[in-house]
C-alpha cells in the first residue's frame, strides 16, 4: 500500500510540475522605436579662425608710436601704430604743387589752341602752328593725368603712416617696437578677428559620409554643447591619413576661444538597441522580441557587452524588458504590459 501510495503522488508531482512549467513566463515589452537611441559618431575637432592677419608695413619709415598692447580689443579703423610722416608729407606737397602747375598748363594749352583755330578760319595762322598747338594740348593732357596719379599715390602713401585695424579683433602680438625702423612688408601687429570662428575637423571617408546626411551636428567643449551647420567639406583625401577636411560654422554667434580642447558630434541617421536590453544565452548576446505569445532570440553578431548594437528591427516590433533573464528560445510569454 505504501508502494501505491507513493506512485499516486508521484504521478501527481509530475503532472502539477508539467503543468507549471506550461504556464507562459510573464513579461513587460517596449516597442523598438520607444527605446532604440541615434547612432552619434564623434572625432577630435579644432577651433579655428578665418581671418588672424599680421598688419604690416606698407612704406618705409620709423615708428613714431605703439598705440596698441597685446590683449587690447580695437574696433575696425582704430590706429594702431604712426609711422614717421615727414618725407611722405613733403612729397605729397610736391605732387600737389607739380599737379596743380600741369592743370594750368592744360588751361593755357587748351586756350592756345582755341585761339589757333580761330585765326585758322581767318588764314592768319599756319597749318603747322595749328598741329603744334594741337600736340602741345596732348602733352598738357596726358602731363595733367600723370600727375594726378603721382598725387593719388603720395596721398595714399601719406595715409600709410597711420596703421589701423582692419576690422574688430584683438592684438595679440607687437611686432615691432617704437624707434624701430620698417620697410615694406615689414609685420607690425598680430590681429584675431572678432566672432569670426569656425570648426575643423579631419574625417574618414566613413564619416564624411554620415555627417554629410547627420540631421544633429554638435561641439563639446569644456561641457558646454554648441551647435553647428555643415559649411564645407573639401572634395580631397589626404594621401597619407586617408582624410577629408570638413568645415563647420555655429548656429549662432559663440564666445569660444580658437585652439580650445572641443570634439565633434553627429547622428548618423541609424538606430542601436541600448546595452541593458542585450541578453546572453549560450555565449551569444541576443535580443528577445515577442512574436506569437512566444519569446524570439534574436542573435546580435557584431554586439559588444556593455555597448548598444545595431539590429534591423521594425519600429513597432516587440523588445522583452522585465522578464528576459528567465528566458529562453521558444517559451510561451504572457504579455503583462507594453510599456512606451
């Protein structure tokens, strides 16, 4: 009778475990495109700026003064240094003087020959005295003209004794020191432009790709996020790095200082699976998806523990949350919630 007895609940453990392990495994679900992340690629970028000019000398003289030190913030025509003016001043008198003769001269030559032809008419003048007048008005013509270039070049190298700031900057180097004296071509003062940075960034073929199509493009610099438009990217490789330059302007003007540490960011326009939906079964690393009331391994060959993967799922396909550990391929799941 004890045999019996035990066989009875024996067979009735067997049918109540049977039973059990039957039962579907309950589960929370989230849909793909509720939890999938943009894929953001990122590289070392440069702060640079496009206009950082070192002022020089145009003629040669002694500089008088300095007006500027490094640091100082000058505004577009403010005078930054004065050269010596005395010899461009003196020879811009004289091509004042020499242009005024050569427009009395032009008078008179004109009057000449006015008064030539006149007497023409009369045959009181000869035909050769007539084209001697004629030349000589050319020559006071062609004389007048010369020296009035003559003076518009000594008026502008006259102005060339005052040096001002092209445009708004900051003086970032003295070139030269008052006493000093400097010929043409001779570097001044160092200038930076004033908002007038962009980013630049050195990209493999690979990137230049996605950022050409990247709808969010950023810099992170010192935790500060700005962020920028495509302006360029020039259509060369580098031989050696196998890299493109791209170019990159903010959306709005920013006080960033050229040279900082930043890096570039953008999204690629694909989607990764988060790490913490990455499950491991059999030495493999997978995803489970629910289809038919059933649980789906999905295997996930380039995934990396720890790191979002790529996985080409539907947006609305299930994603298994709370559960999957007790999961395996195949079980019946029962959907408790589908969390958004």
């Amino acid at each position: 009778m004890k045999a019996l007895h035990g066989l009875v609940v024996f067979f009735l453990s067997f049918n109540l475990l049977a039973e059990t392990s039957s039962q579907p495994i309950p589960v929370t679900v989230k849909t793909f495109e509720s939890v999938a992340v943009d894929v953001i690629s990122d590289a070392p970028a440069q702060v640079v700026v496009n206009n950082q000019p070192d002022i020089s000398a145009e003629i040669a003289a002694k500089v008088i003064s300095i007006d500027v030190l490094e640091g100082d913030q000058v505004e577009a025509g403010e005078q930054l240094l004065q050269l010596d003016c005395r010899k461009k001043g003196l020879a811009r008198d004289i091509a004042q003087a020499a242009f005024t003769q050569s427009q009395a001269r032009l008078s008179f030559a004109r009057s000449q020959l006015k008064r030539a032809n006149n007497l023409k008419k009369k045959n009181s003048i000869s035909d050769e005295l007539l084209d001697q007048r004629s030349t000589e008005l050319k020559e006071a013509t062609a004389n007048q003209l010369t020296q009035k270039h003559n003076l518009a070049q000594a008026e502008i190298d006259f102005s060339n004794c005052r040096i001002s700031a092209p445009f708004a900057s900051i003086v970032t180097q003295r070139l030269v020191s008052e006493g000093s004296y400097v010929v043409p071509g001779t570097p001044l003062v160092s200038l930076v432009r004033l908002n007038d940075t962009e980013i630049e960034a050195q990209l493999r073929q690979s990137q230049v790709e996605t950022i050409r199509n990247a709808e969010i493009v950023w810099l992170e610099s010192k935790n500060r996020r700005y962020p920028l438009k495509l302006r360029t990217i020039l259509p060369v490789y580098d031989a050696l790095s196998k890299t493109a330059r791209v170019k990159l302007g903010f959306e709005k003007p920013e006080n960033i200082w050229p040279g900082a540490d930043a890096r570039l960011f953008w999204t690629t326009g694909s989607e990764q699976l988060p790490a913490q939906y990455i499950t491991r079964r059999n030495n493999e690393l997978g995803v489970f998806i629910v289809e038919n009331d059933k649980a789906r391994f999905i295997r996930l060959e380039d995934a990396v523990e720890g790191r979002a993967a790529s996985v080409n799922l539907e947006p609305m396909k299930l994603i298994v949350n709370e559960g999957r550990h007790r999961l395996n391929d195949a079980d019946q799941v029962e959907v408790i919630t589908t969390e958004q």
